[in-house]
C-alpha cells in the first residue's frame, strides 16, 4: 500500500511540472523517509497553513485522539538536537541524515529512556527545564523505524497530534513534507471561497476590499456572480480565500499554489515549498492582515506588498506595474524629519494589473495542491473612469513608509518606526489619555492600530510623570494593552525616558510595579502531602503577568519543575527526592524584579 502511494506522490509531482511552467519542478527523495508513526497519515494541518504571525512549517498528523503513539525515526541518522520549552514544540527530537535533510518530531510526551536520562543531566547541569541542546553527533544513531520517543500534547499543541518537520540541513530551511512521497492520499482539488479586489493607488491598510463570494460551475472550476467586476480604479490586485483537503478528510488545510493569470498571461504567484523560520513572520505581508485583524477571513494576497521582505513565497512572471510612488504606497521621501533614509525607495512589485486601457481583462486564478490536483477561478474586470468616486480624506496621523526610518515624537512619547518595519505605507496617529491601569507612571499612549503589522519591533519612548523620582524607576515597566492583550517590557532608560520594542501597536503606559508574584500550592497545605501523592504543583500569578523566573530547590540543590503550556509548575517524583524529610524552597520574580519566596517542609513516605 505505501509503495502505491509513493508511485502516485512521483506520478503527480511528474504532473506537476507539466501544468504549467510557472514554477520549476521540484527534485526532492520520493522514497527515503517513511511516515513517523506506524498509523496512516491523517493530516490536522499541511505546510504552509496559515497561522498567527507565522507560517505552519510541517504536518500536523493525527494521533487518533490518542498520546504515547510510538514515533519513529523516518530514516537513519543520529540525533542531532532536543528542545523542551513551555510553548512552541513542547518536547521535540532533531534527528540529522546523511542526505543532506533534518526531520523534526515536536509535541512529544516521552522521550526513549537512554534520551531522557541525557537530557535530564544536562537540565540538572545548566540548572534549566527549559532546553535547546546540541548533541555531539554519534551520541544517539538512529536507524530508519527505530522507536525514539511517544507522541502527545505538550508545548503549543491543542489536542493530540504529531508535528513532523523536513528540514534542508544547511541552512535549516523548512520544506515542504508532501513533496518527499510520503504515503498521503490525496486526489482532491483545492477549495476557491471568496475573490477579494483592491485598489493599489493607494495603501493596503486604508481601503476597505471588496470582497466577492464564489460559486463552484463545475469540477474544479469555480465563477463569481456577475462574471465582470467594473471599478473606478485603473490598477488592482486580488487576493483569495481557498483551502485544500485530503482524500477521506474535511479537515480544511492550505493551498500550497496559486497563480494569476490576465488574459492567460501569468502574472504573479505563490507557493509553499520552502520557508525558514527566520522569515515565517512574512506571513503578515502574505495575508489581508487588516482584514483578519478586524475578525475577517483569512485572504491571501497574489501579490507582493511594496515592503515585502526578502527571501519570499512569490514569483513574478511580468515587469511589475510602476505607477508614482505616492500613489503606489511605495517608500518615498517623506517631509522633512531630520532623521537619515537609510532604505531604498521601493517600487511597486509584481501581481498589480494595470487596466487604464479600459479593456476587459480575463483574470484567471489557478490553484493547486502538492499532488498537481488543481482548481480554477475565473472572472473579468474593467476600468470605468466614470465610476470613480474621489476618496476619503487621508487617515489622521503622519503617513510612513516602508524602506525609511522615520519617527514622531512629542514632549513625552516618541516612537521610531524602522525601514523593515512596515509592509505598505500608511498614516501612524498618536493619541494620549489618562492610563486606567493600577500604578500607572505616565498616560496612556496609543500608537496606530493592532491591525497594521510590523516585520520589525517599533521603538516607543515615554517620559513618566514629573512627580516620579529617578530612583523609583527601578520597578518601573512599560506595558502594552490592546483589547484584552497585555505585553510587558523592562524598559532602558535616559535622559529620563523609558524606551522598549514591541512588535505590535497598541496603547503604551508606564506603571510602577511593587508588587511580588503570589505562590499557589497545588494539592498540599502546610506541608502536608497526600499520602499517594506523586508530585507537586505550584500555579503563580503576578499582578501584570508577567513572570521572569521560577526557581525550585530541595534541600538546597536545584529541583527540575516543569512548565508546559505555561500553566503549573510541576514536579513528578524521581530519584532526586528520596523517603524522609524535606525542606522546599520556590522562589519567584516578575518582570519588574519584585521576587517571592516560601519554603515547605513536607515529608515522603
């Protein structure tokens, strides 16, 4: 049966290549790594999907509602890297193979005893639950279907499953799993949803698209209602909501292709193949972020925002339309600020038709999964100069760039937006009011909106009230609100100022912290243990959440508690805690530096 689906993954990736010569054809091992569980493949998420601020950089593979699934090794090699956090991969296994790939094995339970015996020394060692080691190679060979660990739940995962990773080992870029011949069935096209149109003479982040429903015409093939789009504009760009599935599943996941097409000349496309961590966050420029920042679908735009970073998901097929850059949002000079243009002015990139002909142009969307399963979405559209209807007013604030580095600055807050900072340009407003959080040391500075991503942190700047004294900065914070999100910073100060980074808009205060995390025990009071007990627990809160360090000792040596998901610090029993008497000491500190501390005296049986 795994061989039959190999044929096919070759078979359609064969396919693949003779669609179209959009892309070149992929020339990835078909038959070296075999599937890491001893179940079939059953996929929660494909690679590519989209996510939060990142991009799903695996397969997400079902466990059957089951933990403690053996993993395997998907082929030989050796184990090259561990990491244990609270979030992200939970538990996970790096194993190196001799072709030139990494697999990644992530949310696991267990690890096989002579595994977990290593790491444990090493956390004891660096005095560290959390871990990201670096195993000397040979230490642990694996080879192809060896047992390595047991599937579960930990770290950012929300239910059962595996997550399994394909890795180019040199510069440890992620590719994508379907394309190695892994035994997926999958003979189904993908899903067109909605058509989203916008107006590219001016910024993504102040328009509003339109946004049109489709309707499926045929196998594959898919049309809105009416077929010709007028507008009032003379360039645009398109983007789309579309899903994929497996064979035998409903279980939405992304689309790993789609291109442009005007009057059947590809125009500009993307495509998940590869993509390292280090530029996951280039999702933001990839999706409408404004429109799923205000509760909308998710819309992957076909094509490049003016400030979009290198290296990217997209390939252009034409010259890129040049309108002038103020009309394009594209980086231009800006009034003067005395501050230097360290970027470079930005053209308009690739996807943006132009339609001041005043033709009708077909536009055609093509859309295709790993396996060469393909849909299509057709439409026409036209520019009516007759239709347009002047625009709003600029939106308040001052507009920036993407490219520069600019700043606003006022008598007590500044910010300094950076020129990989922003996508598209767009009008940034400063506001201020009184801080309605506990201890607040200035106003409340809100600073542009949540939806408008930043690739790069923004630098804000508060001056605190006059009334505080220099020596009282010490616990002094900066704290980010947006809605029901909080973010903490220990700020630098000078000159009197308190500066820190943030990677999202929002409202910016300072606020004096004094005080101390509270510690909760869990399952024991006073010492006393049940008498079947086979751990300890603490929960802890702190006034802002914001929790730096948590720091257990027994009898003076350094206990191993573990934090996953961030929830409660947990202690299982083992060898480090023999019968008798103990004295426990946990010590905890938040963010501003005030510290708590109760000791335990317990004993056990």
């Amino acid at each position: 049966m795994g061989m039959r689906y190999l044929a096919l993954a070759a078979c359609s990736l064969l396919q693949l290549g003779s669609f179209s010569q959009t892309f070149p054809p992929k020339n990835y091992p078909l038959d070296y790594f075999r599937a890491p569980l001893d179940i079939p493949i059953s996929l929660a998420a494909n690679f590519g999907e989209l996510r939060p601020n990142h991009y799903h950089m695996g397969l997400d593979i079902r466990t059957q509602k089951k933990e403690n699934l053996p993993v395997r090794a998907a082929a030989d090699g050796y184990i090259t890297r561990v990491k244990i956090e609270p979030a992200g991969f939970g538990q996970a296994i790096y194993i190196q193979h001799p072709n030139g790939y990494t697999t990644l094995y992530a949310h696991l339970n267990h690890f096989i005893p002579a595994l977990a015996a290593y790491v444990e020394e090493q956390q004891y060692k660096s005095q560290s639950w959390q871990v990201f080691l670096s195993i000397p190679p040979g230490r642990f060979p694996v080879k192809k279907g060896d047992l390595i660990a047991y599937s579960g739940n930990t770290g950012g995962s929300q239910g059962p499953h595996l997550h399994f990773e394909i890795r180019r080992t040199s510069d440890d870029t992620n590719l994508n799993p379907l394309l190695f011949g892994l035994p997926v069935p999958d003979t189904t096209p993908p899903v067109f949803l909605r058509l989203a149109l916008y107006e590219r003479t001016r910024s993504i982040y102040e328009q509003t698209p339109k946004i049109f429903p489709v309707r499926r015409s045929g196998a594959g093939d898919y049309t809105l209602t009416p077929e010709l789009i007028t507008v009032g504009f003379p360039r645009v760009s398109f983007a789309v909501s579309a899903f994929d599935t497996q064979s035998g599943s409903a279980n939405p996941n992304g689309i790993y292709q789609a291109v442009l097409y005007d009057n059947d000349q590809a125009v500009e496309g993307f495509q998940m193949d590869n993509i390292s961590y280090d530029y996951t966050r280039n999702i933001n420029a990839h999706i409408d972020y404004m429109t799923r920042g205000k509760g909308g679908p998710y819309l992957q735009h076909l094509s490049e925002l003016p400030g979009y970073p290198a290296p990217s998901v997209y390939r252009s097929f034409q010259s890129p339309v040049m309108p002038s850059p103020a009309a394009s949002g594209a980086a231009v000079p800006a009034a003067s600020t005395g501050l230097p243009l360290t970027g470079t002015v930005l053209p308009a990139r690739g996807g943006v038709i132009d339609l001041s002909d005043g033709a009708v142009h077909s536009i055609r969307i093509e859309g295709k999964d790993a396996y060469g399963n393909k849909a299509e979405l057709t439409c026409q559209v036209q520019y009516q100069q007759l239709l347009h209807v002047p625009g709003n007013p600029p939106p308040p604030g001052k507009e920036f760039y993407p490219g520069m580095l600019d700043a606003f600055e006022t008598e007590d807050c500044a910010f300094y937006i950076g020129e990989r900072s922003l996508y598209d340009s767009v009008h940034i407003d400063h506001t201020h009011a009184p801080s309605a959080l506990p201890g607040a040391v200035s106003e409340a500075h809100a600073i542009g909106y949540d939806w408008i991503p930043l690739q790069e942190p923004v630098l804000v700047r508060i001056r605190p009230d006059q009334g505080l004294a220099a020596a009282s900065t010490a616990k002094v914070v900066m704290v980010r609100t947006a809605g029901d999100k909080m973010e903490v910073r220990r700020p630098e100060w000078q000159d009197g100022w308190a500066s820190a980074r943030f990677r999202e808009f929002g409202s910016f205060q300072l606020v004096q912290d004094e005080q101390a995390p509270l510690i909760l025990p869990l399952g024991f009071k006073g010492g006393l243990l049940p008498a079947r007990a086979s751990r300890i627990a603490f929960t802890v809160k702190d006034n802002l959440g914001a929790i730096r360090n948590f720091r257990a000792e027994l009898d003076g040596k350094w206990l191993c508690f573990t934090n996953d998901k961030g929830l409660a610090y947990v202690y299982k029993f083992d060898g480090h805690c023999p019968s008798g008497k103990h004295q426990l000491k946990i010590t905890v500190e938040d963010e501003a530096g005030n510290r708590a501390t109760k000791e335990y005296t317990f004993t056990r049986l």
